[in-house]
C-alpha cells in the first residue's frame, strides 16, 4: 500500500501588493467593537418596497431563466432613454448599452478588453481600491497621478505630463471617492481638449451622478461629445436605488468599444441576474426615485455637518456622493498624531465610530491627517455617531 503525500503547490501571487480591503478590515472591527460603521459605503436604511415588489413580481412570473447576456432588453432601453433625457446623448440601447454585474465587474472588464501588457493607465490619486489590480490583472502600468492635496481638484498640467504614445486609457471619478468633489464644466472641457490628439480611452466612474448637490450638477462624459466618442461610462443601480447588495450597473459606450467590452463580458460574467434586471426596469418608468436623490442625501449630508461642525474635525466640501471627509490634525487628542490608519483603529475601538483613512486610496500610503465618513445612514444611525463624535 503505497503512502500518499499531501502536497499544496506553491503559486506567484499575481497581485503581491494586494492584502484584504481596508473597507472589509474597517467594517469587521466595526461588527466586533459595535461600532457605528460609517466606514463602508453603503445604506444602512430599506430601498423603496416598489422596488423589492416589483422584482417579486418578476420572479412570480417566472422571469428566472438567462437573460441576453447584454441585459435584457426593456432595462437596456430605459437607461439608454435615462442617458438621453438627463445629459443628451443617444445610445443605441442594443449595440451601445450593456448589462454589468454591478460597477467593480464594469471597471475590470473594461480595463481587461482593451489593456494589453505594456499599455499605460493613468489612474488619479486618490482612487477607489480596485482601479490599481485591475489594470495590473490587465498586464499594463499604472500611471499615478495625484489631485491636488486638500481640494482633490484634477491638475491638468500633471496628467498632460504623465501622457506618452503607451498611454491607453485614463480612469476618472466623478463625484469622487473618497473626497466627495465633482468635476467643473471647465474640468471636463480641459480633459476633451487634453484627449483629443490623442487614442487615450476613457474610463469614467460616474456611480454617484445622482448624488450632486445644488447648486452643482453632475457633467457626465455624456455631455461632451470628444468624451463620449471615447468613453466607457459606467453606472450603478445599487448607489441610485439604496440597494449596494444587486450589484447591478450598466456601461454606455461606442458601438465598436462595447463589441470589445462584451467580448469579455461574456465569459467573466456572461450576464445578470433576470428578475432584479425587470424590476428595475419597470422602477425606472417613474424618474422621480433618482431625480429627488441629490436632495435626500443633501439633507444627510448637512445634519452630519452640522453636528461636526461643533467638533475640532475641519470640515472638507462634499459637493457629491455620500462621502464627507475631515481634517484630524486640529483634533485636541494625542491620537491625532498617528497615521491615519491607526487613528481610525482607535476611533472605531475606543470612540465608537469607524471611518476610513484616506491614505488607503493612494498607492504610497499618502497621509494627510484626512479621513472619510460615509453618511448613507439612517438620522438615527448618524446623531448616535455625532453623539460619540462630539467627545472629540
């Protein structure tokens, strides 16, 4: 009888820097101190019972089977109608818009069907955690380009610099996470102007569009046709309609970069989920849901400021998204003094409250004594925090 040896075979990470999120990291101590969590971005509230009824009523009416693996069609066309009515351009809802597992599987795939090893990316820093893997799962080189510390406004003359003939694509964020600015009119004509030359792509995360505040407005790549023509957009339903969990988005793109897109979308992916797809669809008859968003979240928004604003936290602009991020230095505690990632691990065991150290959106660990909050929660939810909050 022979003995068999167990053996694990040893593998090359192909993501060496890559460890476990600061978001999951930050939400589990959160869970094991009861802490209130306003590190991670995501509701702590019900999404409209409209919405949860008219995905049951999909699924009663046996709507479970493979959908088109570009989406079904009817959730095709209200976004390509959305898009049209809202930033006035017109997407041909069969060759142009496609169905995504949520935005992160929009962003990867995106990256993966037109990045090839050697091409460049350039990616604004600071930038939402997965944009840096998925362009090295891509083969290519990250190009880091930092907004200007302390407004997060894009500086034009670093990113024309950072341009080269092995420049493919650049991403950008707007509104931002984590800073919560939105790109100006002048900042999107300033990139079309800077693209132009050029074969660069666009890569534009607009997940919160719906969450501008007066008297701003979101300027989707959409709206500038030098952006559009080369321009992955992507969207999310999960942000829009409170439901983070669906993971449910949409990409708007040219006819012949969407032929690339699904090209790998249909085996990373295939598609989505059919009941969730119709129900959103039949939900976006009614535009009132998204239209009112940017007033629901700006009232959030100006309840937790002014409950910060009785604190030593100096406040930063949350112009959009839910994010509202905040200056420690000025904080009268000894704590002010760690690195921000330690500073939120004391705030979450000995205050009760987590947040998230912005250095963990750079590359470089960059610590500018900043961190985010995130204020998608119920009232209740964030006076219990300002409550904690105002021991500081």
């Amino acid at each position: 009888m022979s003995l068999i040896v167990e053996h694990t075979p040893t593998l090359q990470t192909k993501l060496p820097a890559v460890g476990t999120t600061i978001f999951t990291v930050m939400s589990a101590l959160a869970t094991e101190t009861g802490a209130v969590n306003l590190g991670q971005g995501f509701p702590d509230f019900a999404c409209d019972p409209k919405l949860v009824q008219a995905v049951t009523d999909a699924m009663t009416e046996g709507l479970n089977q493979y959908p088109p693996m570009t989406g079904v069609p009817v959730l095709r066309e209200a976004q390509a109608a959305k898009i049209a009515t809202l930033y006035g351009r017109q997407y041909d809802p069969v060759s142009e818009i496609t169905v995504t597992a949520g935005a992160t599987q929009a962003i990867i795939t995106a990256i993966l069907a037109v990045v090839r090893p050697g091409d460049e990316v350039i990616v604004l820093e600071p930038c939402y955690d997965s944009y840096v893997p998925n362009i090295e799962l891509a083969g290519g080189t990250v190009v880091r380009v930092p907004l200007t510390p302390g407004t997060f406004r894009p500086d034009f003359d670093r990113i024309a610099a950072a341009l080269s003939p092995r420049t493919r694509a650049i991403l950008v964020n707007s509104p931002h996470n984590p800073s919560g600015t939105i790109w100006s009119h002048t900042d999107m004509l300033r990139l079309q102007d800077l693209l132009a030359p050029t074969d660069v792509l666009l890569i534009s995360d607009e997940v919160y569009e719906h969450m501008v505040f007066a008297p701003n407005e979101h300027l989707s790549a959409a709206r500038y046709p030098g952006l559009a023509a080369r321009a992955f957009i992507v969207s999310s339903f999960g942000k829009t309609y409170h439901v983070t969990g669906w993971k449910i988005g949409t990409v708007a793109a040219p006819a012949s970069m969407t032929a690339e897109f699904r090209k790998v979308h249909q085996f990373n992916v295939f598609t989505v989920n059919t009941p969730m797809q119709v129900g959103i669809a039949r939900y976006m008859a009614d535009p009132k849901p998204y239209l009112d968003l940017p007033a629901f979240y700006a009232r959030k928004r100006d309840l937790f400021r002014a409950g910060l604003a009785a604190t030593k936290f100096k406040l930063l602009p949350s112009e959009g998204s839910y994010f509202q991020c905040v200056d420690i230095s000025g904080l009268g505690v000894p704590e002010r003094d760690l690195p921000e990632a330690d500073f939120c691990q004391w705030l979450t065991r000995e205050i009760g409250v987590a947040a998230i150290p912005l250095s963990a959106f750079y590359g470089n660990g960059f610590d500018q004594k900043v961190v985010r909050f995130c204020f998608a929660k119920k009232d209740e939810t964030l006076n219990t925090a300002l409550g904690r909050l105002a021991k500081l």
